[in-house]
C-alpha cells in the first residue's frame, strides 16, 4: 500500500512541477514588453509621430507594454537575427531581403496609409525636380543625370524608379545615384541645389507640403504617372504597402490576438477615424497583400538578395535578345554567302552598280528640282503631310524646305480662297487627285507665310506603287503673278486712254 501512494505522490508532485514551469514563460510573456521594429524610412522621431497611434493600438489590444525601436536596415536586420523583435515592419524589399535569410513566413497583414479621405495600401516612387530642371517628358532624358536618392535599399526611394528605367531601356547605370539618407535629406539637399533631380516615396511629396511648405517652395513633381483614385503624386506603377509580419518565436495566442486586434481596428477605422489618426497619415493593417511583383523587381535588377542569383538562359535572352538576334541573323547570313560563294558575290556586286546607279539617279533629279524656277511640292496621300518641297516652291512661299515638310499641305498653304473664304479640303484639287488618280491643272492661290495669297498655276499628278496604289501626289507651282499683272494693264489700256487714264470710246461702250 505505502508504495503505490508513494508513487501516486510523486506523480503528482511532478505534474505540479511541469504545470507551474510550463506557466513561467506564459507569465512572463504577458509581463515582458512586445518588441516592435520599424524601419525608420524618414527621420526617428518624424517616424515615431508617425506610427504613434498604431504603436499604442497594439499596446491596447496585446494589454502589455510595447517596445519599439526605428532603425535603418542594417540594424533592423541584427536585431530579427538575434530574436530580439517580435513584430516587424519594414518596407517590401527589405523584408524579402530578410526573407531569404531567416525563416520569416509571408507577411500575416499589409500597412495602410491615410489620406484624401481613404486608406490606400500601395507605394511607389515620386521623382522630383527642381523648378530651374528640363521637365522630363520622356525616362531617357534621365540618362547622365545625377539623382538624388534615400539609398539603394528604399523600394519607394530607388528601386521602384530604377525598375521603370530599366523597363523603359533606360541604362541605369548611366545615372549618378547619390544616396543621401532619408527621404527629408533628398529634398532638402535637392532644395539646396545639390542636384536637379532626386526620388522620395510616394506620400512624402504631400507629407513635407504639410509639415514644411518651404522646403519645397522651388521644387516640383516630375514624370507624373499617378493613377485615378490614388491621393499621392506618383511617377510609377504601385506596388503593396509595407508588410506586418510576426517572427516566428511568437505565440499561437498573441499572433492570433494580434492579428485579430488590428484587423478589427482596421474595420472600426474605416468607419471612424480619430483625428490623431488622421494626423499622423498611418492607417492600421489589412489582410496581407500579394509582395510577388516585389520580388520580380528585386530579380530584375539584382537587388539584394538576388545580387548573386545565377544568370539563366532566360535572363540573358531578356537582356541581350536584340544582341542574339542580331548575332544569329549574321551567321545565317555569312552561312548562306559561303554556300552561295561566287554567284552571291556577282549578285552583290550587281546590286551595288544598279545602288550606284538609282542614287547617283536621285542625286540627278534632286539637283535638277532645287535647280528649277518651277516649285515641286510632294504630299503623302494618306496624310496630306509634305514629303519634299523643292527651294523654288519654298521661296515663293516665304519659307525654307526644312520648314514645309512634316506639315499638313492643305491646313499650311491651301486652306483659303483669294478673298480669304474657307477652301474646303475636298474641293482642292490636290485632294481630289490623291483620291481619283486624274492630273489636274488649274489657277489657283497658295498662302505665302505671312498671310498674304500668291496667285500660281498648278500641275497635279499622282504617285503610283507597284500595286497601282496612290501614295503621293506631286505638284507643280507656276508663278503667274506678272502674267495676272500684265493681263489686268492690257485690260486697262483696252479701255482707258494711256496718257489721260480716262475712259476712252471703247471704255464708254463697254460701261453703257
């Protein structure tokens, strides 16, 4: 009997044990402050202000203390080594960055931003410029630029405006990236004059209008891509919000309640906002977005982590396609000449002769056309765009050559009747050749550049393809001024006597 109660004894001595070591850690997890980092993408305190309501919603749903720390990367990525965090939020490159190095899972929700009156949970690049700067109509005006830039490991302040360089065929490294800090540095030092261009994330634009209007009283946004509906100015494609994610030590309890906190907040926001929300432009969390578009970027570029990554086939065939194909058409080629061997080599050099030929043809006729007194005006018939005009027509008209061509023929030169009524364009018999194929000659006015009607004589004759198709019409300009001149002084003398000017017996019949 003293055995089996013995036994009894210390089986229940045990389990108190286990049970009340087994309590220690809940305990102490529930008296032990929540660790949060958070990359500090602007200055710490500007950041703390930031993510201030968000750092004491998490206090109020975990009923613990928080502890959070803003860090940049580097530190950042010391502490999620050491285990020394248990809530991470960082911008989308850096996480994947951790990802690949730490069993980090896929991020648990996805931060959001308020402004405009709507939460918004996507990023992007804002390039700006100073106001003294070229616009940039075009990402190729960028090459050989100095832009001013966060760093290289900021997805709204470099990456994702490298990534639209290169998807332009921009060569990135063309551009002097000068890596300044934070995005308050890039727009004070462009502000300074450091450069004429530098990149911030989106929202940063809005938040300094905000907080500090001088700071970019002479700086502008430039390259705007902005979508409909989105509040922040932008000159990328978007890309999801900075990831929330939990480390892996935390508890099944916490993560649960956590997650399940700031999604309900999230809900109750949408629905009321506090104005200290609304102030510090942090929403709280919704579901986790999809972040693949971010590692796509990071391989693209070779952004860390895939700096090392192995070149495949694929990627040399993306990079050096135009290169390959190139180098393939030419060993096709030089193949195709060395079977071929003495007839390719008599058929080159029969082209050749009949090349030599057509151009010293063309350089034949164009010096014959500039030589001439006649103008010659060629038009597409698609477009009625000129294609030539020779100097003679140019001088008549009060232009240069270089001037005619690229414009409209019948909106520049034949757009009004003498007395400066409307000449519908289908009534012009430039026109009616382009479409019927018929040569047309009549008398007629082009307008000089100034305004004023030239009278001219005109010879139209359309331009055929090889399939009988109008392409062109080509039209001959006379000058008949003097003859209009000459006939309007006989007309007069018919009728005038030519040393009174009066009106002689063959004008006097005429005007009875």
């Amino acid at each position: 009997m003293a055995r089996p109660l013995l036994a009894r004894l210390l089986t229940l001595l045990s389990s108190t044990v286990l049970l009340l070591f087994g309590c220690i850690p809940a305990l102490r997890a529930e008296d032990s402050p929540f660790r949060i980092g958070i990359f500090a993408y602007q200055k710490p305190e500007i950041v703390a202000e930031q993510f201030a309501p968000l750092v004491r919603a998490i206090g109020a749903i975990l009923s613990r203390p928080v502890e959070v720390a803003y860090l940049q990367p580097d530190p950042l990525e010391a502490r999620v080594a050491a285990e020394t965090l248990d809530l991470l939020i960082t911008n989308p490159t850096h996480f994947i960055e951790l990802q690949e190095r730490y069993p980090l899972s896929a991020p648990v929700l996805t931060l959001t931003r308020f402004a405009e009156g709507h939460f918004v949970r996507q990023l992007g690049s804002t390039l700006l410029r100073r106001q003294d700067a070229p616009p940039v109509d075009s990402l190729q005006a960028l090459e050989g630029q100095t832009i001013l830039i966060p760093s290289k490991r900021h997805l709204g302040g470099y990456q994702a405006f490298a990534f639209e360089l290169f998807l332009a065929g921009v060569d990135v490294a063309t551009i002097t990236w000068q890596e300044v800090g934070t995005h308050e540095a890039v727009v004070e030092a462009l502000a300074r004059g450091a450069a004429r261009y530098g990149v911030v994330r989106s929202s940063i634009w809005e938040h300094t209008a905000q907080r500090a209007p001088e700071a970019i009283a002479h700086l502008a946004v430039a390259f705007d891509q902005t979508p409909p509906g989105y509040p922040f100015r932008v000159s990328t494609r978007l890309y999801p919000e900075w990831p929330v994610a939990l480390l892996p030590h935390v508890d099944d309890a916490t993560a649960s309640a956590l997650i399940s906190g700031l999604l309900a907040l999230q809900l109750q926001l949408d629905r009321t906002l506090p104005p200290e929300w609304i102030q510090s432009g942090i929403g709280c969390c919704v579901r986790g977005g999809d972040y693949t578009s971010i590692r796509r970027l990071a391989l693209a570029m070779r952004e860390p982590p895939f700096t090392e990554v192995p070149v495949t086939w694929r990627d040399i065939w993306r990079q050096y396609r135009l290169a390959l194909l190139a180098a393939t058409a030419a060993f096709a080629l030089a193949l195709t000449l060395a079977l071929v061997g003495m007839r390719t080599r008599a058929l080159y050099r029969q082209v050749d002769h009949q090349k030599t030929l057509l151009t010293n043809q063309i350089a034949e006729t164009n010096t014959i056309l500039e030589a001439l007194n006649e103008g010659v005006i060629v038009q597409n018939a698609a477009d009625d765009v000129i294609t030539y005009c020779n100097p003679a027509a140019a001088a008549l008209l009060g232009y240069t050559p270089d001037e005619l061509i690229g414009k409209p023929s019948h909106a520049t030169l034949h757009y009004a009747h003498a007395d400066g009524t409307p000449f519908p364009r289908t009534e012009c018999p430039i026109f009616q050749t382009m479409r019927d194929g018929k040569p047309r000659r009549v008398d007629t006015v082009l307008w000089h550049k100034n305004g004023i009607p030239i009278a001219v004589h005109i010879a139209v004759a359309a331009i055929r393809d090889h399939r009988n198709a109008i392409v062109r019409a080509v039209t001959a300009v006379h000058d008949i001024r003097e003859q209009q001149r000459l006939l309007e002084q006989i007309i007069h003398l018919a009728y005038h006597d030519p040393l009174t000017g009066l009106l002689n017996r063959e004008g006097f019949a005429h005007a009875l």
